[in-house]
C-alpha cells in the first residue's frame, strides 16, 4: 500500500506516485456563485473537471450530491455511514486504497472529503497541498474528460468524537464544557463587516482562524507551521477544539491543520451556523 506522509502531500509526491495501483487521486471541486439575492450558491464541479481539465487518472467526488445527506436540513450535512459507504465504494475507495483529494480553490473541499473519510474510518487519506494550483505551477499536464471509478467496498467504522452538535456548543458557551471555538468563516463576516445572513454574528467565545488565512494567498500551500500556530494559539492548549464556519466546510480546513499542528481531540461541527443562527434563542455576537 503507498505510504501517505501525512495529511498533507505535495504536487511533487503526487507526481512521482502518480499511476500507483494502490494510490486514488480525487478532485472533490464545488464551484461558488453569487445568488440574484446576493447569498452564496453552490454547483458541483464536475463540468469544471471534465471541460478545464484534472490531474490525469483523477476520479470525481460530488460533494453536494453524492457525499451529502439528500434529506438533509441544511446544505452539506454530512451522509450517513451506509450512504458514504456506497458512495465511497462507488468511487474505488477500498481498505487497500491510499487517496489524495484536491481542489481548485484553497482546499476547504478536498478538506471537507479527508474530514469525512476520516470521520468513517479511512486513515489513508491526504489534501494536495496548494490544490490544482500547485500542481499546475510547474507546468504540469492535465487530463479532460470523465474518469470512470473502479467500484471497491467500503467499510466504514464510525468516529462520532470527530463531530460536535449544536448542544455541546450550546454547554461549551455555557461553561458547562470546556472546549475552543474556532470559527472559519470569512474575516469580514466575523467582524459583522458584510453578514451573509439575517441574523448577524458568530458564536460568542470563538477565534477566527478562515481558510484562507491558513495558505499563502498566491501559491495556496499551507503556511509555515509557526505562522499557523499564530493562528491557532488561542485554540491550541484547550482539551477539545471545535471548529465550525457556515456550512461545516470551512471548518474542516482549520480542523485539518489542527490535527496536523498535533491536536488529539478536535470535532467539526456539522450544522454551524446553518443550524446555530436558525435558531432565535441561540446567541450571537459580532467579532466574537
């Protein structure tokens, strides 16, 4: 079985792995757009994959259709065990299989994807570091066209600890838990600056840390370590952190490289502020 260094890999491993039996490249791109009303939207981005082009041998993940709940509430909710188990299977994702995930933005997506493996199990997995930037920097070539997956089995083995709902939130804003908050949402909608929805705000207690911080802003390869301590310091020396953001996708940016920067107990929560500012009797504040 290839032998992944660690969560992340650079565009210059894939390279030289590249073709490996063993070794499953996925592009898990989700394409953003502004709404006529201004809210953000989300497509799929598998016609982005098949006309502009992915690393060659790169299958495709459908994240909002095919690795999230259909009946869930909110956009994104995470499937469950036998819903990822089918799906996973569906793409090749084996016992056997080592799989690298990439995006074409700054790797909140394959993040969510690694999340999500992880989530059910599957340690094999890494983010590409930089995303389909960082492969292209130095001219290397892409594929068009669809990759059909070769089915595997899939089987998940569950880690609930690696989620957080909205009542440990609701006990670790009462005290009643001790855990950090970090928040991944944009700079300008933690401050109150530009909100995306009705009720403005983050959850109170928490620390900004948005995926975007976390890359260089050009090449979109993660910062330096000690830069991303920086980040993180407030976070860093709490028994749990949860990380949360609108959707649950952000959130698992900043929980990827907590885990790497060593946390032992970090939880995504699932609904943020999806399911948290639904709530009218859920408290808010601006800039935390």
């Amino acid at each position: 079985m290839t032998t992944l260094p660690g969560p992340l890999v650079s565009a210059q491993w894939v390279a030289d792995h590249l073709g490996s039996d063993d070794l499953l490249v996925v592009d898990a791109s989700v394409v953003t757009y502004t709404q006529p009303n201004g809210t953000q939207g989300s497509l799929s981005g598998h016609e982005q994959y098949i006309a502009e082009g992915h690393i060659p041998g790169a299958v495709f993940a459908d994240l909002i259709d095919d690795f999230s709940d259909p009946d869930g509430r909110f956009p994104f909710t995470r499937p469950d065990a036998e819903r990822f188990a089918a799906q996973a299977g569906a793409l090749g994702i084996g016992p056997g299989t080592s799989v690298v995930i990439y995006d074409s933005v700054v790797g909140q997506w394959a993040a969510r994807f690694w999340w999500l493996l992880r989530a059910f199990g599957h340690d094999a997995a890494a983010v590409l570091d930089g995303g389909l930037t960082a492969w292209r920097a130095d001219g290397r070539g892409l594929d068009r066209g669809h990759v059909e997956p070769t089915p595997a089995v899939f089987v998940p083995s569950e880690r609930p600890t690696l989620w957080a709902d909205k009542a440990e939130v609701e006990r670790v804003v009462a005290g009643e838990v001790d855990a950090a908050l970090v928040c991944s949402v944009p700079p300008k909608e933690f401050s109150g600056e530009a909100p995306s929805r009705a009720r403005a705000g983050v959850i109170p207690g928490s620390w900004s840390a948005p995926a975007a911080a976390l890359v260089d802003r050009e090449a979109r390869t993660t910062l330096p370590d000690e830069k991303l301590r920086a980040v993180f310091e407030p976070a860093l020396g709490a028994s749990r952190v949860i990380t949360y953001c609108n959707g649950g996708i952000a959130a698992t940016a900043a929980a990827l490289q907590l885990v790497r920067l060593g946390g032992s107990d970090v939880a995504v929560y699932d609904g943020s502020l999806n399911e948290w500012a639904a709530d009218a009797g859920a408290p808010l504040v601006v800039g935390a």
